[in-house]
C-alpha cells in the first residue's frame, strides 16, 4: 500500500488489477460512509421536527395538564412543566448534533472530490464536467486512464 500510485504518475502507465480494486474499493467505502452521515442528519432534522411541533403544542396548553413522554421504551406520565424544559433542552442538543454533523458531512464530501480527483475516477451515468473532443483522444493513455465506478444509488 506504500508504494500506491495514482495514475499521474508517467512512469506508471496502467494500474494494475488489485490497485483499481482497491481504489474502487475506498472510494465507495468514503460514499457509504458520505450517505450514512447524510441518513442521520435526515432522521435527527425529523426528530428536531417532531420536537418543535410538540413544544409548540405545549406552550399553548395548561402547565398542570397532563402529558406523556416515551423515554427508553416506556411511556411515562407527567405535566407540561415537567416535560416543557426537558424538550426545549432536546432541540437544543439536536440542534448543535446536526449542525456538527453537517459540518463532517461538507468535509466528507471534500474528501470524496479530492479522491475522485486524484485517482481521476469517472462514475458511470454522470456526465463528465470536461467533455473531451475526439482530437484529445489523441494523447498519452496514461493522461486519459482513469477508473470507472457504476453507481448502484
């Protein structure tokens, strides 16, 4: 793995068959781990959802009214002024756990470039942002030799 190239290289024309695996390989373990991050910013925005529609339901009732709260599996009863604050400090949280991770999703997301670039990797189904004529065909293999990705979104 040390004396990985990347296809830059003039002396290394072609890539042999285990190093494109291999790139491949990493590039769609950064994907995953861009789509995961992208799962769980979507499912903590609908709870954050979920929680400033209860909040504002319960700003509008009495604070010695009755409620119900599921925390770990079991429905617990309690008044609005118990549980208010305990919510308020929930979408806090959430809020400050999507904002971080919205900032690792950008960085991913560089990440994932910066190595789609270096490795010159083109996937399959997305146009190329630098469309060559046939006259440019023309050049060395090693300039045009990249690795092909299918994209199984």
């Amino acid at each position: 793995m040390a004396d990985k190239k990347g296809v830059s290289n003039p002396t290394q024309k072609t890539l042999t068959k285990a190093e494109g695996e291999e790139i491949v390989q990493k590039f769609q373990q950064l994907r995953n781990e861009q789509r995961s991050l992208m799962a769980k910013i979507s499912e903590l925005e609908q709870d954050l959802n979920e929680h400033k529609i209860v909040i504002e339901t319960l700003q509008d009732v009495s604070p010695e009214r009755k409620c119900f709260r599921m925390v770990g599996g079991v429905l617990v009863e309690r008044t609005v002024t118990e549980i208010l604050p305990a919510l308020v400090n929930n979408r806090e949280q959430l809020t400050k756990v999507i904002d971080s991770l919205n900032v690792k999703l950008v960085s991913k997301g560089k990440e994932v470039n910066e190595y789609r670039a270096k490795h010159n990797i083109k996937i399959r189904g997305q146009d190329d942002p630098s469309p060559q004529t046939p006259a440019d065909n023309t050049s060395s293999p090693a300039a045009t030799q990249g690795v092909l990705v299918s994209s199984k979104s």
